[in-house]
C-alpha cells in the first residue's frame, strides 16, 4: 500500500467524534427547566441507564464465549489444499466490533436523554428553538455513530494490514486473511446491534402497549399522563429501542455495507497509483467523505418562525447531504480508481463505479420518498386507515394491513432496479459500492431519524409536567413530523440491508468456492424454503415477545390504579418503578431465543450438513437458505415497518380532527379508539420485528461469511504449464510460498509456472536466450481482447515481483493470437496484448529499457488453431528471459 490516502480515513472519524463531543456539550449546557421536569427526566435517565446495563451483562454472556470460538476456529490453517486465511486475532476484532456497536448505542440514549427535557424547555420559547436543540440531539448520534464505524473499520484495516500483510499485493493470501478478520469487526457489531434492537424494541412496545390500553382505552387519559404508571417506561423505551437500538442497527449496518465492498474490491487486481488497493480504498474514502458531507448539512437543519415547515427543514439538510456526497464522489472515483477494473471475469470502468455509486444515492432517496407516501400524515395511504376506522376496530386493522402489503411494490422495483443499474455499471462491485453510496450519509439519516424519539419524550415531558398548551403544540408538531422521519430511516435501513446483504451473500460465494446457487438441487430448494421461513418466525417471536411483556404490563397498571388511592386525583404518584422494572426483565429474557436464531442457523446449515450430501456441498445449501432470509426478510421489514407507521399516523390524524362521512371525530371518539387498536398492533411491527428484519439478514450473511473458508469447496485438480509440453494434471497440488530477495512473499502453486520462472532464473546452467518461454496459464485475453482482467493483472504483478528481486534479469513478452480470419488483424491483436503487458509492468515500476514485447500472431502458435483448446493456449502470454 503505497501511498498515505487511507491514513486520511480515521482522520474523518476523529473529526467525526469531535464534532459529537461539541454538539454533546453544547445541549448539555441548554436550560433543563423547572424541578418536576428535571425529576422526570432523571426517572427516564435513570431507566434507560439500568436497561443497558441489564442488557450489557447478557451481552457479555454472549460475547466472551463467542469469541473465544472464533480464536479456536481462528488458529486453524486448514490443509496446503484447503488453507483458511483467519487468525485467532478475529475474536478480538469481535470484541472491539461489539463494544464500538454497544458504545454508539449509549452515545445516542444519553444524548437522547439530555436532550429531550432541553428540548421541552426549548419549546416553551418557540418551535425553531426545540427543533434546534432537538436536532442537534439527533445530530450528536449520528456523527457519533458514523464517527466511531469509520475510525474503528479503517482504523483496524490499517493495523492488519501492517501486521498480516505489510508490502504485499492486495490479492495475496495475507491480504485475505487481514480482510477476513476484519469482518469480525462487522460480526460483532451486527450480533450486539440485533440484542439491542430486539431487546430495546420489546421494551418500548410492551410499555406504549400497556400505557396505551390502560391509559388511554380504559382510563381515557392523554398518552404521557404522569398518571399513568406505565409512562416512565413508555418514555424510557423511546431511548432504549428507537435511540440505542438504532444506533446499534446503523452502526451494524455501516460497518457491514463497507466491509462487503472491501471483501469483493480485494479480489479485484489493478495498477494504481496506490499499490493496487484502490478497490479497498475507495469505501472507505466514500465513508469518510459522506461524514464529513452530513456534518456540514446540518447547519442546513433551520426555521425561522411557528409557521415555517420542520419537514421541509429536514428534507433540506438531508438533501444537502445527499449531494455534496454525490459530487464528492466523483472526485474521488476520477482520482483513486484506475480507468478499467475486473471482478470476476466483468469489466468496467471508473465512471461505471461513480454511476454505481449514483444508482445506491437515488435508491436512497427514492426509498425514502416512498416510505414517507405511505406513513406520512395527510398522504392517501394513511388517509384510508382514518376512514376505515368510522366503521370500527376491525375494519381500521384490515386497512392497515392493506396499506402495508401493498407498499412493499415500490420499493422492491426500486431495490430491483437499482440491483439491476448497479450490476450493469460495475458488475457486483457495482451493486455494493452502490449500497456504500447509499450509506456514506448514514449520519445525516441517523440524525433525522434520532431526532424523532427525542421530540416525542420532549411531548411527554411536557404532558406530565403540565406545561402550557403551546409548548405541548409544538413539541407535538416535531413529534408527528419525527414519526415520519422514524418510517423513512426504516425503509433507507431495509433498503441498504438489501443490497448489502446481497454483496456479502456475493462475497460468500467467492470464499466457499462455489460458482452458482443451483435451485435444482433438492437440498438447496430446501435451504431456499426454510431461509424464507426464517423472517417469520423471528418475527412471530419478537411480536409474541412484546405481547407477553404488555399483558405483564396492563395487570400492573390495572393494579396500580386499583389498589393506589388517589393517582387519578394528583393526589399519589404511581409505582413508575415497577413498570421499568417489567419492561427491563421482559426484554432481556425475551431477545435471546431470535438473536440466537440468526447466530446460530447459518452454523448448523455450514457444519451440520457439510459431506452429507453427494454432489451438494453445505455452502450450496447455505446460499440457498441466505437467499431465502434476504427476500423475505426484506419483503417482511418493508411491509411491517411501513404498517406501523401508518398505523400509528392514522392515529395521531385525530389530534386536530378528521372527515369521516361528513362528520369531524377527534380524540376520545369511538374511530380514535379504533385507531388506538391499530397503533396497539403496528407498535410492535414498527418498532420491533419490522426493523429487526434488516439486521437478521446482514448477521446472516456475515455469520456465513466468516465460516466460509471453513466449509469452502475446493478444487481437487489444478491445470499447470510446462514451457514447452503444454498442460499436466496435477491431483494434488502444493501451494508454496517463496520470499524474494526484495522482501516480497509471492505464493504460488509448487511446480507452478512462477515457480518454474525462478528455478530457470537461479539456474546458473540455464542460458538466457530466445529458446527458452514460460506460457503463463492465467495471463491470457478474451477473444479478439487485448484489456488485462483481474487474475491476468494478478500474473503481471508476480512477473513484476520477480523482475524487481533479480534486477538485472530482461525478458520479452510474446503475444499470441486465435485465428479470426485476418492474419493482419491477429498479428496487430497479438502485439497489442504483449504491448499492455509491457505497459503494465513498466507502470508496477519496471524500467521500460528492461522489456521488449512482440506480437505473433499466427506466425509462431503455442498449440494448434484447430481446437477451441489450443486457441485458448493462444491467446496467452509468454516471456523469455533475455539477459540474468
């Protein structure tokens, strides 16, 4: 890695976290208001502290053994035909993923928790003052978030790439081995991202689901009434599950979307002006650069009277993020990446990767215009569910479950099509760099979608407090414009799963050594079902979980109020304790049994049916079974998420009044409380399983790509040239590695043609002469092709190392030809290839008075035209050794 460019990337991070530590500082020094505000923002303070402590002495249950595992698994090299690129060294990448995952969790609930009784002060000024204070908030957990995902993941690729893999190419087997342990980074964090997020969303449903059946159904008081025992812990599980959570989730995510890019860009070989790693790089730089894009939109974030549009305001700084990104990255595609690239026998271009790039900004935008149709106050969709509820509970549950089914149509032709772009303008790379686009302004969506939970505890705080109508006004307006915002983060996080799950899934498949997902094979349709299944009965376990919690819930509340004389009256203050106390012990038992389902599935699938079935190996099954989680998992998220929100929409629409059959219905009505029951059911969609579904899968795909070396298919025969006698069959190869007298390790099959290279160079009876030619196997051309591929770029770069460790060794690069018809044209192809060669070795540093190329074309055939064979031999290249 030649050049300091990636050295600039933790610097972003750093900037990142600075930026977080003076945001933080500066609503920590906002007026907190009178001493009943402070009082009950200290029970919700208090609360949400005592839940991540329960959850984080169950998560080091988990996480210590878990890593001990991946340092066993770890110290395995596999067999010289089998290697596994790993070291013990991933269980520590784990625990450092898992605790940044925890740590940015904790950044977002204690923000939340100052900020929002800051926030209801604020509001008792005026509404562009409360969104300031809230927003800024919001803005503290982003920065934090993608502060912390950016320094920890380019941080750790630098200090094991200088540990495992120090002055080797970007396609070495220690370069695979640093990037496979880096992936335990990404493992620890979505495992702990999953805890957080189904914990945190089992306790905030089980306490809106209980506050809301006793409060408001039964007792008919307001939402946040101090009265209500249960509303302590509903305002807790704002933090602990819309805060903490998400923050975990896109932690998780960010983290995974880059490192799928990296695990695809380290099988792609170039020349650059950054030794090769340009692939790598460019992610991470995209990361970086879209932190520093969302930092300076949120100066965007402003208004400027009670009038002015809080949407709109937000809508600003996220569009303002989305483009400073889009045009950053052109700059750094044009700069760092060389002007063709290869993965897997595709070839694009730079520009191609840029537009790639482009496809994962607009899916993101699109997903989010599309989620915010179908949630938003006012829109046709959650106007459906409003008119619905004039006829009853019922018929308001079949409208929102209409309007969440449908509202999966869109977004998956929007995800196909931006697959569909994406792989057209840059093959796989494409498709995940376009997810890493669509992520790069992760802080500025996490700021947006933070700011929501913080307004809504902002209006609790003010509903127990008593405070002025106004400021309940206001705080009402951030907070149904926060709903919104809440659906939109939920859909951007499903979309960008989508497509990085399908980047990691294509990751897995190039580590197991399998070239497609046969469907016709039983085994595999089976996986292919039971992925499918899986979303469902994760789902069912979350929504079961919040049901058993809230019933737990209700009887509490339902006692308190019987058996404490005088809540009703002001006269005695509730047991808020006790109801923290459910919510706490409910989700911390319940997230277990769907966590451990994505952790353990993909390990019993790899290893269970490993040699089980002749002909299909496990990794098969485990592709199908991953493509199965994906598009239900996907399908599941959109659909719930979505729901939920409209639910919950249709619920608040009757605030300032609804039209149902010429008649206006508000709060208290017989179609609010109808709209309550809906909202009691798309809680948990929205807030639990829904937005569960796009961690499930990316954990998934990342569990099965660290076991992927371990349950690889290999290869039992290999094809290796000889310089003169064509090909052998070798069934049981030996890869070597051999250290250069230039410090450079080259590894190579024993035998091999490099091999050979050596040995005639070292061999001090080998004359150097026109005799003598090595006929490399994989530096070979497409028909009628003179562009260097990937692995052929791999063979130029070893004949570049081998140059540089015997410096006074010349060779000459031969080109050959197949027959197409023309003899003129097959001898300009032919020197065309030899001639790319050259100039690729003289740009890896190679003088060029050291060189000389020809081209044969069909004068001097390495085999016979007449075969398809022997017309692939011809379009290799082969090098004489000239001068030693």
């Amino acid at each position: 890695m030649d050049s300091m460019i990636v050295y600039l990337v933790p610097v972003f991070g750093i900037i990142g976290l600075l930026y977080t530590a003076w945001r933080f500082s500066w609503v920590s020094n906002q007026p907190t208001g009178d001493a009943n505000m402070q009082k009950l923002s200290g029970y919700i303070a208090d609360g949400a502290i005592a839940f991540l402590k329960a959850e984080w002495k169950i998560l080091a249950y988990f996480a210590i053994p878990t890593a001990i595992l991946l340092a066993w698994l770890g110290s395995s090299e596999g067999t010289p035909e089998s290697p596994i690129h790993s070291s013990p060294i991933i269980a520590v990448a784990f625990l450092i993923g898992a605790v940044f995952s925890a740590t940015a969790g904790y950044i977002g609930m204690k923000i939340a928790t100052k900020a929002n009784v800051r926030t209801a002060q604020a509001a008792r000024t005026s509404l562009a003052k409360a969104l300031q204070v809230s927003f800024t908030g919001g803005s503290v957990m982003g920065m934090g978030v993608a502060g912390l995902a950016v320094l920890g993941l380019s941080g750790l690729f630098i200090i094991f790439y200088n540990y495992f893999a120090k002055g080797e190419l970007l396609t070495s087997d220690n370069m695979k081995k640093a990037i496979e342990v880096l992936a335990g980074f990404s493992l620890g964090a979505e495992s702990i991202a999953l805890f957080a997020r189904v914990g945190g969303g089992i306790y905030t449903k089980a306490a809106d689901v209980g506050a809301d059946l006793v409060g408001k159904v039964e007792a008919g008081i307001p939402e946040d009434d101090v009265r209500n025992p249960a509303t302590i812990a509903d305002n807790v599980g704002d933090n602990v599950g819309d805060v903490a959570g998400m923050g975990a989730d896109l932690f998780g995510s960010y983290v995974a979307t880059i490192l799928a890019t990296m695990v695809l860009g380290q099988e792609i070989n170039v020349v650059d002006g950054f030794g090769g790693f340009s692939p790598v790089i460019l992610p991470m730089m995209i990361a970086g650069v879209g932190l520093l894009a969302s930092l300076v939109s949120t100066f965007f974030v402003r208004i400027s009277s009670e009038e002015s549009s809080v949407q709109n305001a937000l809508n600003l700084g996220n569009w303002a993020s989305i483009i400073i990104t889009l045009v950053a990255s052109y700059f750094l595609v044009t700069m760092i990446l060389p002007e063709n690239l290869n993965l897997r026998g595709n070839e694009f271009t730079a520009m191609g990767v840029f537009w790639a790039i482009v496809v994962g900004l607009v899916v993101g935008a699109l997903m989010s215009i599309i989620t915010e149709y179908y949630t938003a106050m006012g829109k046709p969709p959650v106007l459906s569910i409003v008119q619905k509820s004039g006829t009853g509970h019922a018929t308001n549950i079949i409208g929102g479950l209409a309007v969440g089914m449908e509202s999966t149509v869109l977004p998956i032709i929007v995800l196909a099509a931006g697959i569909i772009f994406s792989y057209s303008f840059a093959g796989l790379y494409g498709v995940s760099i376009a997810a890493a686009g669509m992520m790069a302004t992760t802080a500025m969506q996490l700021a947006i979608d933070a700011f929501g939970p913080i307004a809504d505890n902002a209006g609790g705080i003010a509903e127990m407090s008593q405070l002025p109508p106004e400021v309940r006004e206001r705080t009402d307006n951030l907070d149904a414009v926060g709903n919104t915002t809440a659906a939109t983060g939920k859909g951007f996080a499903i979309a960008s799963a989508a497509l990085t799950s399908l980047a990691l899934f294509a990751a897995f498949v190039g580590i197991a050594g399998i070239d497609a997902i046969d469907i016709y094979k039983a085994p595999v349709l089976a996986g292919l079902f039971v992925g499918g299944m899986i979303p469902f009965i994760f789902s069912a376990l979350c929504i079961s979980a919040v049901g058993k919690a809230a019933m737990e819930m209700v009887n509490e509340v339902r006692r308190q109020f019987r058996e404490i004389p005088g809540i009703m009256e002001y006269k005695a203050e509730p047991e808020y304790e006790k109801c923290v106390a459910i919510s706490t012990q409910a989700s911390i038992k319940q997230m277990i049994l769907p966590g451990a389902i994505a952790l353990i599935v993909p390990v019993l699938v790899g290893f269970g049916f490993k040699g089980v079935f002749e002909g299909t190996s496990s990794a098969e099954i485990l592709g199908g079974l991953l493509a199965g989680v994906t598009v239900s998992g996907v399908l599941m998220g959109i659909f719930q998420s979505n729901a939920g929100g409209a639910w919950d929409n249709a619920k608040k629409s009757f605030e300032k009044g609804v039209l149902i059959d010429g008649q206006t219905y508000y709060k208290k009505s017989e179609p609010h409380k109808a709209s309550v029951t809906g909202d009691t059911v798309g809680d948990p969609f929205k807030d639990t399983s829904g937005p569960s579904m796009n961690i499930l899968i990316k954990l998934m795909s990342i569990v099965s790509l660290v076991i992927a070396p371990y349950i690889a298919v290999k290869s039992t025969t290999i094809t290796i040239n000889e310089p003169s006698s064509g090909i052998i069959e070798s069934s049981l190869p030996v890869s070597i590695n051999k250290q250069l007298s230039s410090g450079v390790t080259l590894n190579f099959v024993e035998g091999g043609i490099e091999d050979q290279l050596i040995k005639f160079i070292e061999d001090p009876s080998q004359e150097a002469g026109k005799e003598n030619w090595f006929n490399f196997k994989d530096l070979n051309f497409a028909s009628g092709s003179a562009t260097i591929d990937s692995t052929s770029m791999n063979e130029v770069q070893n004949i570049a190392e081998i140059l540089k460790a015997y410096p006074i060794v010349n060779i000459k690069v031969g080109g050959y030809t197949d027959s197409e018809g023309d003899d003129a044209k097959n001898l300009k192809l032919s020197g065309d290839r030899a001639g790319a060669v050259k100039s690729s070795l003289v740009g890896l540093g190679i003088a060029d008075a050291r060189l000389e190329s020809e081209g044969y074309g069909e004068q001097h055939p390495v085999a016979s035209n007449d075969t398809e064979e022997g017309r692939a031999q011809n379009r290799r290249i082969a090098v004489s050794v000239r001068k030693k």
